[in-house]
C-alpha cells in the first residue's frame, strides 16, 4: 500500500486522498471488453479551453503512411493558450512536407490541429520503445524559437 513520497509531504498531498485514495492521474474507460488505459492527464493539452488528448491527434497523424513515429505535447501559445507541437520521424525511403501534414490535418476539429510540425531523424522513445514524451519537452522551447524566427508559432 503507497503511504507517500518519502521525504516529499507536497508531493503525497498532491496525489493522495486523506481517505487513501491514490490518484494515479491515469485515464481511461470501461466498455463491454474491459477496462482501457488511454493516457495520463498530465499530457493533456488545452487549446482554446478544449481538452485534447495527445493519443487522438497522434493516431491521426500516424494514418500517413510516410509517419514512422509522432508524437504530440502541447506547449504555450499566445493565442491558443497551449498549442500542439507534432514530431514525426518518416519511414526511411519516404518524404513528407508539413504542408501535406496540416492538409491531412483538416480532417480533424481545429483546435486539434498542430501549430507546428517537427521532423526528426531520430525519434526518442523509452526503455519499453514508447515516444519519451520528457525529451520532446526537453527540445520545445528550441523548436519553437525556430519556428519563431521564421514568423510562426504565435500566428
């Protein structure tokens, strides 16, 4: 049974109920085959007030058939609040432009569509091959200076 963070009171208050109760802040549903695992709420992104969740854009996204790998983290956005920063890794062999991404994009609510696209040569994923969503936040800030200094980002 968890009884708190060693040494971190903080830390235990922010996840853990005075009745016990741990939240976990993963998220998920029930339906007639079980109970599912769709995300942690930490991940969420809140563009314009709406609540998006990584794995829809994502799933989305990975529909090309150029995407390898994407990834998608949310990050402040002077109009949006948060806007949604997409990182593709292309199947070797193949080409994808950014502008064949938002087209593709279109089909889906706008405030679900990503401010920016990012390729990558090498996708970071963790020690069970999921995308490390820590190094994509470790590397927004640079991204989006760059895309900054091209007159993106905030438009």
């Amino acid at each position: 049974m968890f009884k708190g963070y060693f040494g971190n009171e903080e830390a235990t208050k922010a996840v853990l109920s005075t009745e016990g109760i741990l939240y976990t802040g993963d998220l998920g549903y029930m339906d007639e085959k079980g109970l599912h695992l769709s995300g942690r709420s930490k991940f969420i992104i809140k563009p314009k007030g709406f609540q998006v969740f990584p794995p829809e854009v994502e799933d989305f996204i990975a529909e090309m058939p150029e995407v390898e790998f994407v990834g998608v983290i949310g990050a402040e956005h002077k109009i949006f609040a948060n806007g949604i920063v997409a990182y593709i890794k292309v199947h070797e062999g193949m080409t994808l432009m950014e502008e064949k991404v938002l087209e593709h994009c279109k089909g889906m609510a706008t405030y679900k569509r990503p401010s920016l696209v990012v390729f990558l040569e090498e996708f970071p994923l963790n020690r069970v091959a999921k995308t490390d969503y820590l190094a994509l936040k470790e590397r927004v800030d640079k991204d989006i200076e760059e895309a900054r200094a091209k007159g993106g980002w905030d438009t």
